[in-house]
C-alpha cells in the first residue's frame, strides 16, 4: 500500500497518511502505557491527532522514530492510516537517537529510565562522531559537550550527573525497583548505586516484598545483614576508644557495628514532625549515641553481668548490653518499643532468651522486684525530660508528661529508692563498684527560666543513702539542638546540646 495524501513537502521530509500496519516499531527503550493510549484515543475521537508521527522510510516500510503511543492509539481504534512526518531515510543510529531525545524531554520517566536514556544518548552520539571526548583540546574540539546535554534537558551538570550515576546499579535490581514508587526518588537512587552488588540487591528486594517501606530503612536493614557484626573486634575496638575514663563523651557516629545495630530500633515508618513558623519538618527516629551506652556498661561491667534500664524508650542500652555480652532487663511504658529490640537483639546478636527480661511496666515502681534486693550489677538509664518536652505515650505514669517539677522529682525519688535496694553494694577497699548511672537533662518554660534537673535529682540520691560517684557530660547529636536554634537566638539562650550523667554508688 502507497502513500494517500500529502499535506506538506519539503527537501528533508514529507507529511502524509501512510497505512497503519506499515509501520515497524523497532526495539524501543521505552514501552507504552494502556493508559495514556487511552487516554489519547479519547482525544482524537473529538478533536484528531494534533501532531503525527515520526517515520523513516524503507521500501514499503516505515521505521516508527517518535509516537508509539499515537501508533498504537490508532491501532485501538481500528485506523487503517496516520498521519506521519518522513524523514529522509538515515541509518538505524540516527534512528535510536532521535527516539531516545525525544523520549529524555519528557517530563514522566523515573531515574533508572532517565539513566538508562542518558547513557544510551551518550553511547550514540560517541558512535556518530558527535561526542566531545574527555582530554580534547577545549578550544579544537568539536562536537556535544555534557553542559550542552544537560543544558537540553533543562538542568545543570551536576544535576546531569546525578541522573547519569543511577545507571550504576546492578542491572537486577533496575528491574525489581523500575516499575515501584522507589525509582521516581532521584537521590534515593543515587545512592543504592553507589552502593556494592549485594546491598543494593537486599535492598531491592526488601523494598519490592514490602519488608521495608522507606528507602532509609531498607538500607539499615541491608547493611546490617550484609556487613555483619563481628562482635569480638567491635569489643576490642571499645576498649580501645571508650574503654577508658571519660569527662566528657562526643558521638562518634554510626560507621560502627554498634551503631549499625541500633539503627535497627527504629519502627519501619516512625516519624516525628516538628512545627515551626516556616512550617512542618519530618524526621524518622532511630535510636542515638550508642557509644554513650557502651561506654558504661563497657567501663563498669563485665560480660554475663545483669544490668537495668528502668526507662527504656527506644531500646540502646538494652540493645548494647546484649551485643556485649550482657545479661539485660528493661521497663518501658511503650510496648512497642520492647517488642521491637526484643526482635533485635533475638535476630542480631547472640544473647539467650532467658537472657533478656522486659517489663511492659512503671520504670519507677518496679514491682516485679518488689521485696528483692541486690541484684543488679549496673543500672543505666535515660529519665524522660520534665515537661513534655518529647511525648512517648499517653500513659500518666510517663514522667515525660508531667509538667510539675514537684510531682516529677517525687516520682523520681521512688525509682531511687527502689534502684537503692536493687543495686549489689559497692566496696572501695577492693575495688568493687556497682554504680545507678541516671542521665539528666535541663528543661525550659518560658518566663519560668531554665529548670535544672541535675542538682535537685543529685540531692535526692544523697537523702536516700546514694553516694555521687562521678559526672560523666554526653555531648549529643540531637535534631532537637539544630531544629532550636531560631528560639535560642530569638530568647538569648544557648543551643543545649549535651546531658550529664550522675554516677552513684551504695556502700554497705
């Protein structure tokens, strides 16, 4: 069948209907979308087909060069002809890379498809003798630099780049993840290819089966399976950082193993919204500054110790006791939290399940020791900030809802005495010491001032008995601190950035 009718023509192309099973389709880098056909047909129902199809003609044939979803509009609804633009007829390069550009300017590929068009783009105009090549002479070269290909894509060149990175990834897992929501995040791809073969291919697959909702912890989860947790070699490391005393404690990061495990604590998708003037910032939680928790239960335990955390939010020191060789009981109002680095410290690290004890109970009242006495070789615990600073639960009984700095301080004069009687005593002369580490942190109410909690729970433990042993300063790498810095310039006040830790003994 021949060409019916001809609206324009020119020295370089032609437009005229052209029969619609003429018309090859080659092998496309991009398929089509039933939708979009659809929704094309509905178009040209009412008002026809504004812009016709690119071909390129060979004998009776014509190569499809852009319109595949025009082509295959027609195709459903039973068009013999289209309307088609002819190009001269070209090689099968030529071909391949009017497709790919024209496809690149589109605005609805993800990043694994926007790589793969960029590289291909590339590759193309290298084989036509188009590409300027790292090392020419920038004033005799000829040909399409990366500023000029980005600048036709309507980006920078390092936004270019990035695009071009995700090509990186192992050709598995553009599979599994090219057609999921995870490959429209540019910067969540960026980094998965930056990533080895292994990890990105975990990470695929616990973001396909659904193991995993969120990018971030899809990445703690693969880089925790894969990298392991060499637990003799983390040991040794501590002693050697940490294991020795300390004043004063800064953060240092999450490279580690401990670090990689605690990231694990975090619930799949918990977030924290924070609102400011300039509007809501959402953060997920994960648990912080395991180091801190390793280095008292490193410097003042041994492994097969018991050790307790009457307050044990998220789950760290728990967590790194286990991981050390610990024997661990904890309290917490949230049984969310205890299910979670239960399930943990069952999977990650060695310790038995007798081994672990949570209580879904009042930190402060420990009634499942009631009558006991002497028996923990450590205590370490995180009290929650006096008025409401963080909620955790809707429970009363949580100190972080009370805002009475009385009330609190009673409440915390209950968990001492009860911590009193359960800590094994100390002995100077033979160096023995089994300490109650309580973390403390300042709160403040406006008008009110700063409300220090540290001297009045220091003077709490002195009527009950307790000996102040030492104070231990954590410098913290908390979101809180940068989120305040507006409210602290506005009110004349530093930025709180660290907690002191009061260390007490009991002597017989």
């Amino acid at each position: 069948m021949t060409s019916t009718a001809t609206s324009s023509t020119s020295s370089s192309s032609q437009f005229v209907e052209i029969p619609v099973e003429a018309v090859k389709v080659a092998n496309r880098l991009r398929g089509t979308s039933q939708e979009k056909v659809l929704e094309l047909a509905a178009s040209v129902r009412g008002i026809g087909l504004l812009h016709p199809i690119t071909v390129v003609q060979h004998g009776d044939k014509y190569v499809l060069l852009s319109g595949n979803h025009r082509l295959e509009c027609f195709k459903h609804l039973g068009r013999e002809t289209i309307p088609a633009l002819i190009k001269d007829e070209g090689d099968e390069l030529v071909e391949q890379l009017v497709e790919v550009q024209e496809n690149l300017i589109r605005t609805d590929l993800n990043a694994i498809q926007t790589a793969e068009h960029i590289v291909k783009q590339e590759e193309l105009l290298s084989a036509l003798g188009q590409r300027a090549s790292r090392g020419d002479n920038r004033w005799k070269r000829s040909g399409v630099r990366t500023e000029d290909l980005a600048r036709s894509m309507g980006v920078t060149k390092r936004a270019y780049q990035y695009k071009k990175s995700v090509s990186n990834l192992h050709p598995e897992v553009k599979d599994i993840l090219g057609e999921t929501i995870f490959s429209h995040n540019l910067m969540d791809m960026v980094v998965l290819a930056k990533e080895s073969d292994e990890i990105q291919l975990e990470v695929a697959n616990l973001l396909a089966t659904g193991k995993s909702n969120t990018f971030k912890r899809a990445m703690q989860l693969a880089r925790c399976k894969l990298l392991g947790f060499n637990w003799d070699e983390e040991k040794a490391q501590l002693k050697e950082r940490i294991g020795r005393p300390a004043s004063v404690m800064k953060w240092d990061g999450d490279n580690h193993a401990l670090g990689r495990l605690c990231k694990l604590l975090s619930h799949n998708d918990d977030t924290r919204k924070i609102h400011r003037k300039s509007g809501a910032m959402e953060f997920q939680l994960y648990s912080m500054q395991p180091d801190h928790s390793a280095y008292f239960i490193d410097f003042y335990s041994k492994e097969g110790d018991l050790i307790l955390d009457c307050f044990a939010g998220r789950g760290t020191n728990l967590l790194v006791g286990a991981a050390l060789g610990r024997k661990v009981v904890g309290y917490d109002l949230t049984l969310q939290n205890l299910e979670k680095v239960k399930s943990v410290a069952m999977e990650h690290t060695d310790i038995d399940p007798q081994d672990m004890v949570l209580h879904h109970s009042d930190g402060c009242e420990l009634r499942e020791y009631e009558g006991q006495e002497n028996i923990f070789d450590l205590v370490t615990t995180d009290p929650p900030y006096l008025a409401g600073a963080e909620r955790y639960t809707d429970d009363d009984r949580c100190l972080g809802n009370i805002k009475d700095q009385d009330l609190f301080l009673e409440r915390m004069e209950l968990c001492l005495v009860n911590l009193k009687r359960l800590i094994k005593p100390s002995n100077w002369d033979k160096k023995i010491f089994h300490p109650i580490v309580i973390k403390t942190g300042s709160a403040r109410r406006g008008k009110e001032g700063l409300v220090e909690m540290c001297t009045p729970i220091e003077n709490l433990a002195k009527q009950h008995g307790l000996v102040l042993h030492d104070k231990v300063i954590n410098v913290l790498n908390s979101h809180w601190g940068l989120f305040n810095v507006r409210r602290c310039m506005d009110y004349r006040y530093g930025v709180k950035k660290h907690e002191t830790n009061l260390v007490f003994l009991k002597y017989d």
